[in-house]
C-alpha cells in the first residue's frame, strides 16, 4: 500500500534529504510540498530528483487541498504548530521534526489529533543514536536523582534549547525531578547562571560556530559521575530513516507520542 505524503519544509536542509530518500522509496509517494520561495515549482526540478513529482505550495492550507493520509513537518517553530493544525483538520496523521515546539503546544495539538482520530509523532531528533542516549538517559535517572542538561549547536540555531534536548527533560520528568544540593534559589551569583528549568531539568544551551548538534547529560553522585554524549555531524543523513520509519508507524498511533521509540520495539 502507498503512503500519500505532504513533507513541508521539502526544500531545507532536512527536508530535502527526506525528500530525496522518498524518492527511492516505493511505498511512500511525494503528493506536495511546502515552501515559500520555490512556490509553484515541481519538487523534482528544485531537488534535481525528476521522480518527486508534486509540487510546491507556499502554505500548508495550499497543499493540503491535495489529499495524502501523511503530513510531514520540518519547517521552523514559528510556522509549526498552525500547519500541524491544520494537517490534522483535513484529516492527516502528522509526523513533526520541528523542533521548538513547547509542552502547551504538544498538549493543544493532542487534543485536537484526538477530535479527530489522528496520531502526531513528533521526534525533536531522528537519529537512532539520540533514541539511544534518550533511552540511557531514562534509565541513569531512575537510580541516580542528580543531573544536569548541556544542548550544543550552532550559533544560527534559532532556537534554544533543541528539540532533542527538550525531549530528553520532558522524558526525564516522567521518571523523576531531578534533586538539587543547594536549592536553585538559594544560589549566590546572577539568577541565570544555573542554567534554565526545562520540565525540571537544568538546562544550558550553548550556541557557538564550529558546533553542528549535540547533546549532553551529566549525572552526578557522591565521587562519581556518568556522562552521556551525543553529537551529529553536518549533514542530515542521520535523521532520514527515523523519519522514513515514523511516516510508515504514525498512523498506527492515536494523540501525540514523543520520540521514535514510540514506534520502535527496543
Ligand atoms: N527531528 C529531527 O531529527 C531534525 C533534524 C534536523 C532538523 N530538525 C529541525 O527541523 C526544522 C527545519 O530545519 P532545517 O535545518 O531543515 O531548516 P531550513 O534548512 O531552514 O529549512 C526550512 C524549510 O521550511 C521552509 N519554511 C520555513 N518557514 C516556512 C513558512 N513559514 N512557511 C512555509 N515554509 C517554510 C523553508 O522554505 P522557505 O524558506 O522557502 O519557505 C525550507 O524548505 C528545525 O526546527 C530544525 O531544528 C529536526
């Protein structure tokens, strides 16, 4: 059976690694995409890739004239949240790697995939390696209760913190809160300088040149600590076959899941 799928974004730097990987894939076809600037093009002849047909549509309402049981959304946080919306009221389940998106927004937006039947899987990150640090990270937390967060990326990063690292705090809220020796407030020195609370983990973001993406959570025990590391490199391979794997799994799943192991039997 053929997946329909809308992938906005199809033009960007992660978007368009997807793209080109649909295009080899058989099962999932291409139906539209999202972008402003080539609006009005076919995806294949922005892309290079002349079996990627459909074509491109400036606004998520645009394409979704064209049906497809699929929308991919790998845009930017400021345009996320309305096109998932908006994919789930003309009936399409929603994979998001867009990251920025906030807690309120995941609760919105479950409430609207279950008005409507649908499932969202949203994964701040594709790559199998971060699924990894996720489920290590979880399983640290459950015997050791000190830890802090430190989110790497580029100095163009928009947002703060990653999508990956605001996944893995919410994932580490629901095992535990973190403990603090001194108490947060009860710190002496600027009231940023232990970091920002992000679902109860201390968070410090770093945006610098030379950085692509990475991850990083310390845990800490008396005389002892554990590290727990992951970085990319720069191109988007990684996250592809996350990606391919979420567009086939998501509609087996109703409301919002957070991260790829949803739909992975690890
Ligand atoms: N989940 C993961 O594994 C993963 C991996 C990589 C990146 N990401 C996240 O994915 C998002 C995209 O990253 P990227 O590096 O691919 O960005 P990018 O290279 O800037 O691409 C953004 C894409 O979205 C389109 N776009 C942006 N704003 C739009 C709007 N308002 N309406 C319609 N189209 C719009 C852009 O085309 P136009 O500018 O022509 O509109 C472009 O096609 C970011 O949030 C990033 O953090 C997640």
């Amino acid at each position: 059976m053929t997946i329909n799928v809308i992938l906005a974004g199809a033009t960007g730097w992660a978007g368009s690694e997807l793209a080109r990987a649909m295009a080899k894939t058989p099962d999932l076809k291409l139906v539209a995409a999202v972008a402003r600037k080539q609006a009005g093009r076919v995806l294949g002849d922005v892309l290079g890739e002349p079996s990627l047909t459909g074509r491109v549509y400036a606004s998520a309402a645009e394409a979704l004239a064209i049906p497809c049981d699929v929308f991919v959304e790998y845009t930017k946080p400021d345009s996320a949240k309305a096109n998932i919306l908006a994919a789930l009221e003309h009936g399409a389940h929603v994979v998001v790697g867009t990251s920025g998106l906030t807690e309120s927004d995941f609760a919105e937006i479950d409430v609207v995939a279950r008005k409507y039947g649908r499932g969202v899987l949203a994964c701040g990150n594709f790559a199998l390696t971060v699924v990894l640090l996720q489920k290590f990270a979880e399983a640290a937390a459950r015997l050791i209760p000190q830890w802090e967060i430190i989110d790497y990326a580029s100095d163009a990063k928009i947002d703060a913190p990653s999508g990956t690292v605001r996944e893995l705090a919410f994932r580490l809220s629901k095992v535990r809160a973190p403990e603090h020796t001194v108490p947060l407030d009860k710190t002496i020195g600027p009231p940023d300088i232990r970091g920002a609370t992000v679902s109860g983990s201390q968070v410090h973001s770093i945006r610098l040149p030379g950085h692509v993406i990475g991850a990083e959570i310390i845990f800490g025990m008396p005389d002892q600590k554990l590290t727990i590391r992951h970085d990319a490199g720069s191109s988007a391979r990684p996250y592809v076959d996350g990606a391919l794997l979420a567009i086939r799994k998501v509609s087996t799943l109703l409301g919002v899941h957070r991260g790829l192991d949803a739909v992975l039997d690890l």
